[in-house]
C-alpha cells in the first residue's frame, strides 16, 4: 500500500495498560459500544493469558448484559453460596465493611473456578478499591529459598463449615438440587478431588482439610503463578487454619515475605460506573480495601472457561 492510501484505522476501542502493573485496560471511544457485542471469547481469553486481567471502561453493558457476556464465555456459572442470586449468574458483593486480603476465588475449597468476574453498577466516592496482584509476578519475585520452599512443599487448609453451606457448594458444582446432596457426595467429592477431604462432625458441621500447592500454572498464560487464598478473607465462614501439608506451621519470616511481596505487586481498582473486570483465578488474586462507601455496588461472577478456545 502507497503513502497516499494509506489510512487510519478507526477503532471504537483502545488499550491503555496500568501503568507499572500491565494489566489490561480497554477504554471504548463511545458508550454506544457495549463489551457484549465487541469482544470474542478468543480476543478475552488471549488477553488474560498476556495479562491475567482485563478492565473494560466507558462501554455501555448494563447489570443483564454483563450477565450475558458471562455465559457467553464459560462453559459453567457458579457464585459463591454464601450469597444471594440477582440475576440468572451474577451475585451482588455483600462482604462487609473490612478490609478483604488477597486471594484466589474459593482457593481453599476443592473446585476452583477459572474466572472471577465483576461489574460496577454505583461506583464509590471514596476508597473501596478492588485489589489485584499477579501471583506470576509475584512467584519470580519470591527469594529463591522462598520459592523453592513452596515448589517442594504443599499448604493445607483445614477448617469446619456449616453442612448447609457445604451442600450449597456442592450442589452448584457437581450440578445436582440442593436437596439430594448427602453424605456420599462428601466422599464422591473426597475420592475425585486429590488432597481433599470431607469429615462430618455432626448435623450442622462438616470438618475440610485440602492439601494443595500454593503455586499453580495458569490456565490462560500456562505459566508457573503464586496464586492461593493464604492471605484471603473468611467473612461468612470459619477462618481456615493455614500450615504445611504435614501440619507444620509455616514460619512468621515467610508470611511476612508473603505478604511484603505480595504488597508490593498490588495494584487498587478505583471502580468507575459500568466497569467491567475479568480475572484469571488461576494467576491473580484479588481482595478489597477497607469499603467507606457503603453506596458502592459491585456484582459478582464466578464460572469456567470454554474448552479449547484459545
Ligand atoms: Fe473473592
């Protein structure tokens, strides 16, 4: 092609990553452009596996349509059980009013979904960011005796959660009613899931324990990510106990190097309305600072990846 017919291409949408982080930030040229109808389940996923999470900002998706741009890239919606449905696979964010620590989406249960989504319906005047850390950054910037420590060594979380709950979780993920879960699916779900296990304590209570490994290969980037729930918060349930596979506790020097690294690749979403955020749950954590807005309202998804579209 000449000079003289050599022209700009139009784009109703450009990349603006965050400075110092690299995550993906896609900002649209006009709100008549709705995320639903512009990206592919391929374009998405080739940017979770460059980035491990994207932004799209000043498109014009609303609550329903964020639900369907969900479906229209997993191949399964699940939420978390401790909270309550508003549309067909999204849940509103009620988590109190703490500070939430990093961590993988339901990284100390036996199923981890693939992608953590989130819409903005009312923004924040003030504070309320949602944290972002990617655990591949943060795995090469782990000391060597650190790394090396976790490469060889699973973690275990051990804890009791309330049989209804339990049921509610499984009853989303093994896709059966509420009603017909029992105490074999514990076993089903203890003979499937390696490191698992599931030990009825009374009526009300089942005790958990999974071992697993605090690093995890991403399943968009393929690659080796410091992604756990560690740090993570237990706002409806029992805090877990956290130590080595053996029981051991794990030294006060490598929670601080944890949490002192982890700091340090932190990056703060300040929500703006109409937001929407994908996060590859096998490679960033998230978390949230302390809400002092308490007029901020943030949806929630949870699902799996399309097999073989990337
Ligand atoms: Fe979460």
């Amino acid at each position: 092609m000449s000079a003289n017919t050599a022209q700009t291409v139009i784009h109703n949408y450009f990349r603006n990553p965050t400075p110092g982080y690299g995550f993906e930030c896609i900002y649209s040229v006009s709100p008549a452009t709705k995320v639903t109808e512009s990206v592919s389940t391929q374009e998405l996923y080739a940017d979770l596996a460059h980035s491990g999470m994207v932004v799209y900002r000043d498109f014009g998706d609303g609550l329903q349509e964020f639900n369907d741009f969900v479906s229209a890239h997993s191949s399964k919606v699940t939420f978390d059980p401790a909270r309550t449905a508003s549309t067909a696979n999204t849940a509103e964010i009620n988590a109190g009013l703490l500070e939430m620590g990093l961590h993988r989406e339901n990284g100390n249960l036996p199923f981890n979904p693939d992608l953590q989504w989130f819409y903005c319906l009312e923004e924040a005047r003030v504070g309320s960011e949602t944290t972002m850390c990617d655990g591949q950054r943060v795995l090469f910037d782990l000391s060597p005796a650190t790394r090396r420590l976790f490469e060889n060594n699973r973690i275990k979380y051990a804890r009791r959660i309330p049989w209804a709950n339990v049921r509610r979780f499984l009853s989303v993920e093994l896709q059966l009613p509420f009603e017909q879960i029992t105490d074999e699916h514990l076993q089903q779900v203890n003979d499937m899931v390696e490191g698992q296990t599931y030990r009825r304590i009374d009526q009300n209570l089942i005790y958990t324990e999974l071992k697993t490994s605090a690093i995890v290969r991403s399943c968009f980037s393929k690659r080796l990510s410091f992604c756990n729930s560690m740090l993570g918060p237990s706002v409806n349930y029992e805090p877990p106990r956290i130590t080595w596979e053996n029981g051991e506790d794990i030294a006060m020097d490598i929670w601080d190097e944890i949490k002192d690294v982890t700091a340090r690749n932190t990056y703060d979403h300040f929500w703006k309305k109409g937001d929407i955020v994908v996060i590859d749950n096998s490679r960033v954590m998230h978390g949230r600072r302390k809400l002092e807005d308490t007029g901020r309202r943030i949806f929630g998804a949870q699902s799996y990846r399309l097999e073989g579209a990337l």
